[in-house]
C-alpha cells in the first residue's frame, strides 16, 4: 500500500491545475476556487473572495469532506462526491476530485448552484485528466488517503484556535 503522500503535482501539472481553474472561475461566476489534497494540504488557490486562513480553511474543507464521506459510509453509501453550505452571503461547494484531492468553490449569492454545478463537471472532469497523468507517472497508481491516528486532535485543535474567542 503506497502512502498518501507518494504524488505530486509537477510544475507543468500545477500551470495546468491553475489555467483549468481560472477558466472555471471565469465561466461560472465564481470568487475563488481551492484545490486541496485529502490531507488538507492546500495545492493551489485562484481567484479573490473573503478573507480567509488558506492553511486553516484548507484543513478544514478536507475534515470536512472525510468527516462526509464517514457518514456515506455510515448510510451504507461509497461516498457522497460532493458537498454544499449555503450562508446569508457566502456559499461553499466541495467536490471530489480523483478521489485524492477536493475542489473547494467559494461563490456568493449573486450565482446560482446550479451554475456552479454545471460548470464545475468540466473543471473536474480536466482535474480528474490531470491527476491521471500524475498517477500514472508513480508506481502503483492512485490509492486513497489513510488518516493519520492524530488527524481528530489536530482537527479539534484546529477549529478550537479558530473559534475558542466566540
């Protein structure tokens, strides 16, 4: 079994990883769009928005989406392949991207969901195309992400510093 953090993006993956992105930012109307690794590790972000703790926002998308995927699993689904929060202002999209990173979509309310998902199908579909290639270039293929035994403390720790002054 391959460790989770056996791949990565070359240089050329990454400008193509960014040119994919700012061109879904441009078709849907989008403010920013992440692209984050299962481990919470953030790959690339394009676009402006709300101010945000990248490092902090990354972690917690990928908690997020694997606390998700726990209760697919839970439901006796394999996965859900997205996620969606709507707020007063600001609305988030998650989705899987081959099954080792997540697309994190920051919008607001001037753009629909439906927008956003009907445009994030071709994003993802040249993301998954690219991390086929980087996957085919490591031994072994793809293989998903194993939590490390800490990752719930962390996780706790994490959202604990970021909210402990409410």
């Amino acid at each position: 079994m391959r460790n989770a953090t056996s791949w990565s993006l070359g240089e050329q993956d990454a400008r193509r990883a960014d040119e994919a992105l700012r061109a879904f930012l441009d078709a849907s109307g989008a403010r920013r769009v992440l692209l984050v690794d299962r481990t919470g590790q953030l790959i690339t972000m394009v676009g402006s928005g709300p101010d945000l703790d990248s490092t902090a926002f990354a972690s917690l998308a990928a908690a997020d989406f694997s606390a998700n995927d726990r209760i697919a699993s839970l439901l006796g689904e394999k996965e859900f392949s997205s996620l969606f929060h709507q707020g007063e202002r600001e609305s988030v999209y998650l989705l899987n991207v081959a099954g080792r990173a997540i697309l994190v979509i920051l919008f607001d309310r001037g753009v629909t969901l439906g927008l956003i998902r009907i445009r994030a199908r071709k994003v993802v579909r040249e993301l998954n195309g690219i991390f086929e290639e980087v996957f085919s270039r490591t031994d072994g293929g793809p293989e998903l992400p194993r939590l490390e035994a800490t990752w719930a403390t962390e996780a706790e720790h994490e959202i604990d510093r970021l909210f402990g002054g409410l």
